[in-house]
C-alpha cells in the first residue's frame, strides 16, 4: 500500500511547495541589476536583516527618500492630467529607456514649470474674476443708482457695449483708488458696493443690520454670470449689493465687515459718464484676459499631453527602483564591506532559475566575482506557497480568510473546489434559479479579459474575484434542482411519467387524495406527484433531513482522515495511534451508525423509528428493539459501539501526554536543566506532539495535559454539535423551496387569475423583483454563508491547524496592486 500510495504523482495543491531557505553573497557592483532580475522573477521572499535599524539608518535610505520624492512629483502629475482632463492615448509610442538621474532631473523641470504655469494661471484667473466682478458690480449699481432718472434702458445698452474705447485707460489704476463712494451733500449719504456669495448673503445683510443699528439701506441682485473659484475649479454664484449708510462710523464698522466675510469691494461713481468709461476700460481688459487665459491653458494642456505620454513608463520605473532599495536595505553588508549578505525563502524548484538569474546579472554588470548562492539550514517555519490558477485562487483564498496553511499540512481547497459548490447547492437547489446564476457567471466569464483590466467597484469586484465559484455553484444548483424536481418552484415530469396515478374514475383531486403506485419509481430525483399532496412536507423533509446528516458524516469522516495523512507525512506516531484511531471510532460508533441506520431504512422500507433507536442505544442498550429492529445483530452491535465511543474518550485523553512525558524523560535523561534547544525540524516531526512549542523553556506536563484534555472535550461535544449543524442544510432548502412556492402562488399565479392586462404584469414584475433580489441575492448570499460555515468550523476543525504565513515574493508584478 505504501509503495502504491509513493508512486502516485504528487498533487500540485494537496501540500504546499516545498520551500528552502537560502542565502546571497553579492559584490556591491552587482547587487542592484541581481535584485532588480530577481524582482521579474518573483520568487524570492526576502528575510529582513536590519528589522533592528530604523528606516533612517539603513544604507539605501538616502535612494528610497529620492524615488519617494519623484512618486509624489508623478503623483502631482497625474492629479493635474486628471483636473485637466487630458486623456492619455491608448496605444502610446514607445519610449526609450531613460536612467533614474535623468527621470529625477526631467520630472524637477517639468514639476517647476508646471506650478509656474499654474501660479500664472491662477494670477489672470484672479484678475480675471475680479474684473468680471467689477463689470457685474457696475451693471447692477447703476440700477440702483438711477432707477429714479429714467435711465436704466439706456445705461443697459451702454453696460452691454463691447466696443474698445480709443482712450485706454489703465483698470489697475482704478482698483488702487482709494475708494471714494459718491456722496450727495445736501443728504450726506454715502454707499459701498460689492459683490458678495450667495449662501452668506443672509448672514452678511443681519450683521450690517445690526453693527449699523438698523440705519442702513441694503440693496441686492443676483450676479447675472458664475464666478469660477481659481482653486476648486467649481462655479461660485455671488450676489451684487449696495449698503447706503450716514457717517464715518458706520463707513468704518461696514468696512470691516466686508473684511470679515471676504467681500469684494468695488468703486462705483455717481456720474453716469464715468461708469461708462469705466465699463468700456473693464469689457476691452476683459477680453485680452480672456486671449491670455485660452492661450495659457492651451499650453498647459499641451505640456500635460506630452507628460501623460511618459507617465504609465515612468511611474512603473520609479517603483521598481524604489522597491529594489527597499530590498537592498534588507541585507546586510559583510566584514570586508564589499559585498550585501541576504537570506529569504524559494520554493525549491526555482533554485535552478534563481542561479541562471543570478549569473545573468553577474554577466551585465561586468563583476570579476560571481554572486554565490546557496542552501542553509533554517530554524523559522518555512511560508506557505501554491501554485494556483485563475480558477483554483478563489478557492484558495477562502480557505486563507480562515487561516493559512502550515507549512506542508494538506490544503482543504482541494476538496473546496467541489463540495463548496455542492454544500451551497444543497441548500439553494431550484435548476430555474440555478440557470439565472449560470447565466450571471458566463457574463463574467465572458468578460473576463475586459473586466480584469478595469478598475472594479468593491462588490463587483468580489463577485468577479468569485465567477469561477459561481460557475460550480449554478451548474450543482441545477443538478440538485433536478433531484428536488423544482423549476422556480414549479415540477416537471422531465424524465419520464409519475409513479402514481388516480385508484379510480372518480378521484377528483389527485394532488391531495386518492393516488396510489402503480408503476416503478420515477428515474432521476423527486416524483412530481408529491407536489402538492398532503404528504410533501413530512416527505421531503424525512428525506433533506437524511440527506443533510448523510452529508455532513461523509465530510466530517473525510477531515478525520485528512488528520491521518497529515499525521503520517509528519511522521507523528502518536497522532495516527492516540488521536486518529480513537476520533474515528468515536464518530463512527455513533453518528457513522446512525447513517448506517437512515440507509438501511431507505433501502428496505421499514416504518423504525430512528429517534427511538439512537435515544435507547444509550438509555436502554440491552432493551428488545421489538419494531424498531432493522437487521439480525443490531441489539449487539449497538452495545459494542457504545462501549467503542466510551472507551475512544479516555483513549483520546490520556496516553498522549504520559508518553510524551515519558519521552521527554529519556531524551535528557539525567539532565537538570531544561531544553536548550528544540529545533523546528523536532517540532514538524511531530506537530501536535507539545502545543507549548517554546524553543528555551522547560517541558511543561500540565499544560500539555489540559490541552490534550480540552482537545478530547472539543472534539466529543464538537462530534455532536457539528452533526446537528449541518442540518442547516435540511433547513435552508426548506426555507428556499417555501419562498418560492409563496412567490409562485401568491404572487403570479393569483396576478393570472385576473382578466387584467395591467395586474398582470404588475404581478409579473413583483415576481421578477422577489425572485432577482430575495431568492438571487439575499437567499445566495446566506447559502454561501452557511456553506462557508461548514467548510471554516465542521469540516476544517478536524485536521487544519491554518497558523502559517503567507509566502511574498519580492516581485515587480505585485507592485501594480500596492500603494505608492
């Protein structure tokens, strides 16, 4: 058996690749190009040998502070590309290959002339709102100010002018004018004009209301064109308003005001004459601002363009020179101080590749010394690898949201890859619901080479992650739902006719009264005819409820024996004698019986009560069975599994520890210190052998012992309890199944029952809305939660420990997915 079981071929996921710790001496000349061509091959996990040093004391630091700088200059670049909305071409020319001193001087040129693009941008920007601002102000105040002189048609035509007066004068020299509001002599009121924003207006009116006493004037007018903020990009919609007031106090208190709330201030003269020069002055400036503005943007856009261009190439140069000093800072230098010393982890077929890489790099940096490379012996528990594809990762990943994998310990994604989707179909068996599912997963499937470039929200890119899970999940939906023979619901005789018809002409109702056998049992699943009948309930229950318990045994039988083979491949004794042997009993004297029993039951017939059975096997083990016997020897038998499950729990519990003790005495027999050292290569020897596992500490009895013992407890009460969980599965189908029946029926079927085109359809689109969102989103995702259950605690408890680490290669590929 055992040369059988060593000439089979070795399963890629059934253990986790073998892994070697290994060490590099590189000289200084060849180390960059030597991890540069280890990051693009990917398959080295460095180990850090300065974790004692601070980031700032590392050699390389003064590299990594650099290419930080030019992330966050391309960074810069990439947040202006996108404000501008320049839009980079889709097959960009190539480029030649520039060198880290070259890109860092480019990016420091192209970083300095575009914030001097954007200082001057935001200037004429400035310049240019506070003129449109001048130009709306004067527009609004002339009304205020002549609305009694019956001119306001004739100012409007004058403000709206746009032709350039021959007299220029210059606007900057109207701005710094001491502003000077007209005053009337004779009534000594003066005015202050601006242009203020709309969501302050309100608060800006009771605050100069108040400072004033109320002697004030406010006069307001929606400012007929935004204003665009030079900052935020976003257009601000202000408020024109004139304040009438008496006296240099209150000249003084609104004054600073305005300060307080930013208001722009605008001088606005009396003189109808003056306020058309002044518009002439401000449309003629406005315009040229507005040339100088299109031609400036212009040129910035055109200099972002040219940047987009580099920016992918660039970006991507960047990080790997960054991410090759960030490993560089992870090794150390020799004595002599001309070569780096690294240690880290491969799997070991890639020690072949590594050494061809390593030679390579030798060879392009001219060195005269080769790079050596070479074995060690490691004393840490190696990272756990596997070689997985895009459909066996979703997979692997739920197992290692539980936990991942010690080293070598069997992998339970092998057997997620099938009983995952068989678990969840169980509980969601319905082939027209499966369908639906089946569709959604060949869209994805589909799609993938498109959906897999595209930055995917979070639950699209969960489900996408999941498509190939989803494919598995509708394809045993639908087998399934032809075992339960539902179609939303709905049974169909898709395989031939019923076994039952009516006993005679005058039976009426034959889904509720008077059907008998007539024929052999109906080929594949459940028989038609029991749809509707009085019996359908207690019947499919009987049978999901046997089914559920025949399920979960078989699953957790098969953890149990997975707990074997780990045991054996770690050459642990006295795991496959004190804990395997006992486990396996145990469960089987029990719960192995009872599935024994529901077969039996279901191959002969027989009306014995199963309850009766298992209660009495342990109340009254010696009592007549009478009706409830099923086979010839049954009332022995259940005495001698009884007693079986009563001896396996002290089997469990106690010989372990005491020859581990005893072991333990032997090895330093004599000795009256402890153990000094026990190396890891002891310890996977025997994995489970003492769950201390310190390396410098003594062998500690009582703790070994109370934890064999809460093992042995968790595993007796854990045999019962999981049992009794995986009856989820009976009762999600029932629940899923009733939901259904309840949308058909009072749902559609009633809608039909109506003459009525209108409710009809009303009907047909709460159906369609009941079963898309409750029955293919809400009752999908509890199937998967509960199937997850399963896996995670039922079924992984038995043999997966899960307390490794995850194997990180240093690899230019897995820098796209980190952040800068």
């Amino acid at each position: 058996m055992e040369e059988f079981m060593e000439k089979l071929p070795a399963m890629d996921l059934m253990r986790s690749e073998r892994m070697s710790f290994v060490q590099f001496i590189i000289p200084v000349e060849s180390a960059h190009r030597a991890v540069s061509y280890l990051g693009e091959l990917g398959l080295v996990q460095f180990r850090d040998l300065n974790a004692e040093k601070s980031p700032f004391q590392r050699t390389f630091v003064s590299q990594v502070k650099r290419c930080g700088e030019m992330l966050r200059k391309l960074r810069f670049f990439r947040d202006q590309v996108g404000k501008a909305g320049v839009k980079s071409p889709e097959n960009p020319v190539v480029q030649p290959d520039v060198l880290l001193e070259q890109l860092e001087i480019q990016l420091a040129e192209h970083e300095r002339e575009l914030i001097e693009m954007n200082s001057n941008s935001e200037h004429l920007r400035q310049s240019y709102n506070e003129l449109l601002e001048f130009k709306m102000v004067l527009q609004e105040a002339g009304s205020f100010l002549f609305s009694g002189k019956n001119h306001p048609v004739a100012e409007e035509r004058e403000l709206d002018e746009t032709a350039y007066s021959n007299d220029y004068v210059e606007t900057a020299s109207l701005l710094e004018k001491e502003m000077r509001p007209g005053t009337s002599e004779q009534s000594g009121l003066n005015y202050i004009t601006g242009i203020i924003c709309q969501t302050k207006v309100l608060i800006f009116e009771r605050m100069l209301f108040r400072a004033t006493r109320g002697n004030m004037l406010f006069n307001q007018a929606p400012a007929n064109e935004g204003i665009m903020d030079p900052v935020t990009s976003e257009m601000v919609e202000k408020v024109v308003f004139m304040v009438y007031f008496s006296g240099e106090q209150a000249r003084k208190k609104i004054k600073k005001i305005c300060e307080a709330f930013g208001v722009n201030c605008y001088p606005v003269p009396d003189d109808i004459t003056k306020q058309r020069q002044m518009t002439r002055e401000v449309v003629s400036r406005l315009s040229e601002l507005e040339a100088t503005l299109d031609v400036g943007i212009s040129h910035r856009n055109s200099a972002l363009s040219s940047i987009s261009l580099h920016l992918p190439k660039w970006t991507d140069l960047v990080r790997r020179e960054k991410a090759v000093y960030d490993t560089l800072n992870m090794l150390n230098f020799d004595v002599t101080k001309k070569c780096l010393v690294g240690e880290g982890w491969c799997p070991t077929f890639a020690k072949a590749k590594i050494q061809e890489v390593l030679q390579r790099a030798t060879y392009d940096s001219n060195s005269q010394v080769g790079i050596i490379f070479h074995t060690m012996d490691a004393v840490d528990s190696p990272p756990t690898f596997f070689r997985t594809n895009k459909f066996t990762n979703a997979y692997q990943e739920i197992v290692d949201a539980y936990g991942v994998g010690r080293y070598q310990e069997a992998n339970p994604a092998v057997y997620t890859v099938v009983t995952f989707p068989f678990l969840f179909a169980v509980m969601f068996g319905d082939w027209g619901h499966g369908i639906c599912l089946l569709l959604g997963a060949l869209v994805l499937i589909a799609r993938e080479s498109k959906l897999g470039n595209k930055k995917l929200g979070s639950f699209m890119e969960m489900l996408f992650g999941g498509r190939y899970i989803l494919l598995l999940m509708s394809l045993f939906s639908i087998y399934c739902g032809l075992i339960y023979n539902e179609f939303f619901s709905v049974p169909f005789h898709i395989f031939g006719r019923s076994a039952y018809k009516c006993r005679d002409t005058t039976c009426s109702d034959a889904y509720s009264v008077g059907l008998i056998k007539y024929r052999d049992p109906y080929p594949f699943g459940v028989d038609p005819s029991w749809r509707g009948s009085r019996s359908e309930l207690p019947f499919l229950n009987s049978l999901k409820m046997k089914m559920s318990i025949l399920l979960g045994v078989a699953q957790m039988n098969l953890g149990i024996i997975l707990s074997y083979f780990n045991a054996r491949y770690f050459e642990s004794s006295l795991d496959i004698r004190y804990q395997f042997v006992p486990q396996i009993i145990f469960l089987n004297s029990l719960f192995g019986y009872l599935s024994l029993l529901i077969i039996i039951k279901w191959c002969t017939g027989s009306q014995a009560d199963l309850y009766h059975v298992m209660i009495y096997m342990f109340l009254s083990p010696t009592d007549n069975l009478g009706e409830n016997q099923l086979f010839w020897g049954q009332r022995p038998l259940q005495i001698l599994l009884l007693l079986l499950a009563l001896i396996a729990v002290p089997w469990m519990l106690f010989p372990k520890p005491f020859i581990l003790k005893r072991l333990h005495i032997e090895r330093f027999q004599g000795r009256t210190y402890g153990v000094l050292g026990i190396s890891e290569m002891d310890v996977e020897a025997e994995p489970d052998s003492a769950r201390a596992q310190q390396h410098h500490e003594d062998f500690n009895f009582s703790e070994v012992f109370v934890h064999q013992m809460i093992h042995s407890i968790e595993f007796v009460l854990g045999a019962v309890s999981n049992t009794a969980s995986y009856l989820r599965l009976w009762a999600l189908s029932l629940a899923h199944s009733e939901l259904s029946t309840v949308f058909y029926e009072k749902v559609l079927l009633l809608a039909w029952g109506y003459d009525n085109v209108i409710i009809r359809l009303v009907g047909l689109a709460v159906f369609a809305f009941a079963t898309a969102f409750i029955l293919l989103m809400m009752e999908t995702l509890s199937a998967f939660l509960h199937a997850l259950r399963l896996h995670w605690v039922e079924f992984q408890n038995k043999f997966y420990h899960g307390d490794g680490y995850k194997f990180k290669p240093f690899s230019f590929a897995l820098l796209n997915d980190d952040d800068e």
